[in-house]
C-alpha cells in the first residue's frame, strides 16, 4: 500500500473504528488562480489531459472531452479505456499533469473539486452518489448547500422533474430502489442550479426499464438548458441520445463525433457495439 | 405483604439512583457516539475529556466562591459549567490541530486513530493530574436534597423513607435539556444536517459544499459540551476522582455500543440499560423482597447479586451479550 497510514493491519473490529462513508483521498489543498483563456469553444472542455491518481502511473493519455452548451456529450468505451478517470479529471479529483480544464472561457485547472461545484459544476458520482441515511429531502437541502438564497423553488423543479421524488419525500434515501436513487442523485446535483451537469454511469446497476425511463429524464434535463456530460457503459443507447459522442481506449481519444456518426462508424459497431 | 413501602425502598435504592446515572451516562455515550459517527473512531480519550472539564469547573467553582458568589440552592458548579465547557472547548480543537488533523489528511485506518487516542488519553490523564491532583473532591454545594428521607416518612406515614438530593434531579433535568438541544441541531439545523451528511458519505459532502474543518470543528466543540457536562454531573452526584472518570469509560462505551453505534437516540437508551442493570444486579434486594413476602417468609441474605465492586462486570457482559446477539445495538447503528 502506498500509504502507509491507510493500513488497517487487518483491523475490522467495528465496535472501534467506523470505516462507513470515509473519503477517500482527493487534492483538497488551496485552490489556485483562475485565469481567463479568451481562446476556449466549447462551454467545458477537459484539453489534452495527461494524468492519474495520486502518485500513481498516468491513466490518460492527451484526452480530450468537450461539451458545448445545451447538449449531451457522452463518453463511452470498453472497461478500464478511462471513462471514469476521464470525467473525474474534468471534475478535478486527479492529478492532471499536463493539460487544462476550461469552463465559459474560464482556466478552472488550478480549482479543488468543491470550488468547482461553486463555479458551476454539477457532479453525480457512480457509486456512493446519496446519503442514504438522510430523507429524500435532506438529500436534496444537502445539494443546496452551498446556496445561501432560496431553494425552495429549484426543489420543487426537482420534484416536477421527479415526481417519484416528491412522493417519497420524508422516506430515508437509502430504503429507494436503484433507480429512484439515481433520481435523488441527480435531482441533488441539480440543486445547486449547476450550468453543467456530470453524470458518471447514471444507468449502472438498473434493470432496463428503468433504464429507459432515467435516459428519458436525462434528456428532459438536457432540454431545461443544462449540457450534459456522461459516462455510459450502454453504449447503444447512450449514442442515440448523444450530440457529441468520446470512444476512449487506454485512456486515448480513439474516436470522435456526433452520436449519429459514431453509430454509423463500422469500426466503432465492430469493437464496441458488437456489430 | 407491603407493596407501598417495597416500591419506596426500591425507588431511594434502584429507580432515583439508576436515572441519575443512567443520565451521566447517557450524556457521555453521547460524545462517545457522535466521534464514532463523524470522526470515525471510538475516543479512548473521553473519559479523561470529561475529567478535565470537570476538573476546570471545580477550579471555576472554587474563584466563584472565593469571590462569594454562589448560585443560591443549586450547586455553584453549573454557574462554572460554561467556563468548563469553553476551555475544555479549547483543549479539544488544540488536541484535534496538534495530533488528530495529521491522520486525517493522510486518510489514515480508523484503528489507527484509536490508538492515537489512546495516546491523547495518557497525556490528557497526566494534565488532569497535574492541574487538580489524585485526591477525591466534593464540590457540590448549595441545598442537598429535594425530598429528604425523614420529610418523605412524615408526609406520607409510611415506614421508609424516600430521599431525593438535588443533585440527582439537576442532573436528570440538565441531561434531558443537553439531549434535547442536540436532537434540535442535528435534524433542523443546516449545521448538524451536514454534520449528519459527513457522517453519512464523506465525499460527497464535499462534492455538496460541505466544508470537513468545519463540521469537524463543531464536533469537537459539542463534544467538549456533552462531556463537561456529563462529568460535572457526575461529579455533583458522586464526588470528582480523576481515575474513576477514567474508569467510567467503560460502561460509557458498553452504552454506546449496546444502544447502537453512531445513533444518538440509542446512547441515550444505552445509558439507560447499563445504568439500571448495573443497580439493579449489585443492590442488596432484601428489604425489598421482605416487604413483599410474608413475613415468616423473609430471606436471611442479603439477596445481593454481585458485589458493588464487580459494577464493571455487569457492564463487560451486557457487551458481549450484545455483541454476540444483536451486533447492531438495540438501535440501528452501526453493524459491529
């Protein structure tokens, strides 16, 4: 292990350690400056990013993902091509060794991930994305908090946009079945009013149905104005809703395009989509 | 056959007694579990945080007095108790700076902070030590009782007496406000709903806005609280001895475990448990039981269960019962 301190020596003793919801090591030191890049296109773009975790080997490799107001950018590729790392590097939680993050026109690369949500970036996690222990409500005031100003009229887009939601307003988050906690999940990064919305496998560990149903409401989202950028493991599917679409392989760009056009790329069908 | 006059002796010896205690415990499990929940480590340290609170209010008690202030019939230490609490306040966010905040950036195991705890308990028992000494002291004053045992017999013409000291209902009184409060903050406030979203999941608190120094801040400062407070009480009812404070760490954690780790609500009825169970196995039954037997029935022993110095006994079995049948605590906290 790497570090030292983060070996239990084999402890799991319970009654005297609680590893329940422990974070795990992100930068958390100072932000630094933003500065402006006049030369930006797209309203989020993560710029040829090299980088890993910690001080670990490098998992990308001169990425590149964008997206441009008032689309869906989705990223999709085999296991272990990065997706994740990818959208994590957007959000700051890696060490981007070279490269840049810019939002509006803004060099975000020196901010912590929180700062980040402060400038405007919505993030949903994979896993881990509620605090079961809290009611729906709770879920949705804790993604408020960093507004000082009335929420009250955001939560109730929320519940409009997710009525299941509203139902089970007061009923801990945690007792929700899968996909009514990805709706918390994303109803909770919404809160923020966020101008770009990440979400990171949102349809991971749903039966299709409810798949259907959340791609449904995601596109609902993309249409109230916010740009979407997703990681998505159903690749088909994720194609035909996207605008802009990232194969990743081995943490390299491998192909890029609207959704319709990658579709439609033979090599794309033969390697991921199965033919 | 004397039903009244066996409720009554039960109540001086066992029901008055054990809610009193039950409360000091209460509160104590209550810091105990609330660092389990947020910091993620069970505090080894506490007993002797609630001893130096304790200590620092005597100390406060004792300038009040010299000035000849005095809080009429209560005890002058609850005038000192704020002042208890914001050093004992200090104390912890100067431990939490100099030792804890250094394993929490390295994200270290939780085990490992419990034996840093550890560590924090020796230095923290040596403070103690040095600043009041080893001695017990008494330092309740003002009236000592609510209900005498000669008053109750005369008003009631019964044969036993019941006596109440003010101390026992202070602390009942002053545990119930101390829960109260704490309930309030951690489900209505925008303070203590993230302090249960940190609890809950780390990163995305963070994710959230939710900024860790903070709620780690306002944890150490209500710990400070609930333990000074629990020690004072403690203190007021029995006397202050900085080792039995460290002694008392024991039933608090069966309490905490045995109501659920992580959940308030079962501190509270953990305290509870461990206080009445610990009465209930080493008080002298006798008296009660000839009241309720005929007479030429009456018991020649004491019919004492154990003996008052096996108290911790009790406590280390109800733990492992617990332990061994329900791992999550009477309450659901934390799977064990």
């Amino acid at each position: 292990m790497s570090n030292p301190y983060q070996d239990g020596r084999g402890n799991k003793d319970r009654s005297i350690t609680n590893p329940a919801g422990q974070g795990s090591e992100m930068p958390r030191s100072k932000s630094g400056k933003v500065t402006a890049a006049g030369d930006s296109t797209a309203f989020l773009i993560g710029e040829a990013m090299t980088g890993g975790y910690g001080k670990g080997p490098d998992i990308l490799h001169a990425c590149t993902i964008a997206v441009e107001r008032g689309e869906i950018a989705v990223i999709v590729g085999p296991n272990g091509a990065g997706k994740s790392t990818a959208m994590k590097a957007v959000f700051g939680m890696l060490n981007v060794r070279s490269g840049r993050v810019l939002l509006d026109g803004e060099d975000i690369t020196a901010l912590t991930p929180q700062d980040r949500v402060v400038k405007g970036m919505g993030f949903v996690p994979q896993t881990s994305n509620i605090f079961t222990s809290m009611t729906v409500e709770e879920n949705l005031e804790m993604g408020a908090f960093i507004r000082r100003d009335d929420f009250r009229d955001t939560m109730a887009q929320v519940y409009d946009l997710f009525p299941i939601l509203k139902e089970k307003r007061n009923q801990a988050a945690g007792e929700l079945s899968g996909g009514q906690r990805q709706q918390v999940a994303v109803g909770r990064a919404l809160m923020t009013k966020p101008k770009v919305l990440m979400l990171d496998e949102p349809t991971a560990g749903v039966s299709p149905i409810v798949m259907d149903e959340l791609f449904d409401r995601i596109i609902e989202v993309a249409r109230t104005g916010i740009p979407i950028l997703m990681v998505e493991q159903n690749a088909r599917q994720a194609l035909e809703i996207a605008d802009k679409a990232y194969v990743l392989v081995q943490g390299r760009n491998a192909h890029t395009g609207t959704g319709k056009e990658l579709l439609a790329d033979p090599e794309v069908r033969r390697s991921f989509l199965g033919g | 056959m004397d039903f009244i006059n066996a409720f009554v002796v039960l109540a001086n010896f066992v029901i008055v007694p054990g809610l009193a205690y039950g409360a000091q415990l209460a509160l104590g499990a209550l810091g105990v579990t609330l660092i389990y929940g947020i910091l993620r480590f069970s505090n080894f340290a506490h007993g002797d945080t609630m001893a130096f609170g304790t200590a620092i209010t005597i100390i406060g008690t004792n300038a009040l007095l010299a000035l000849g202030i005095t809080f009429g019939p209560l005890p002058t230490a609850l005038l000192a108790l704020p002042f208890g609490i914001a050093i004992t306040c200090l104390l912890l966010l100067g431990t939490d700076w100099a030792v804890y905040k250094f394993y929490r950036t390295k994200k270290a195991a939780p085990v490992i902070l419990v034996i840093v705890s550890m560590g924090v308990m020796f230095v923290m028992n040596g403070i103690v030590r040095f600043i009041i000494g080893v001695n017990d002291i008494n330092f309740a004053d003002g009236e000592r009782f609510v209900v005498t045992a000669r008053g109750f017999r005369e008003a009631t013409g019964l044969a036993e007496g019941l006596a109440i000291r003010t101390t026992q209902v202070i602390t009942v009184v002053v545990a119930l406000i101390a829960m109260a409060l704490l309930f309030w903050f951690l489900n209505k406030t925008r303070t203590g709903k993230s302090m249960r979203a940190f609890s809950d999941n780390e990163d995305l608190a963070l994710l959230s806005g939710i900024n860790p120094d903070r709620v780690v801040m306002v944890t150490w400062m209500i710990v400070a609280a609930l333990a000074t407070t629990a020690g004072v009480l403690y203190g007021l009812d029995k006397s202050f001895k900085a080792f039995t404070y460290f002694q008392l760490l024991l039933p608090i954690f069966a309490a905490a475990i045995v109501g659920g780790l992580g959940n308030p609500l079962g501190a509270i009825a953990g305290g509870f448990v461990i206080a009445f169970s610990e009465v209930t196995v080493t008080y002298a039954w006798r008296r009660v039981v000839s009241y309720l037997l005929p007479e030429d029935m009456a018991p020649d022993g004491l019919l004492q269960l154990m003996s008052t110095d096996y108290k911790f006994a009790v406590s280390f079995a109800i733990l492992i019962i617990v332990l061994l049948f329900k791992p999550t605590g009477l309450f659901k906290g934390q799977s064990v």
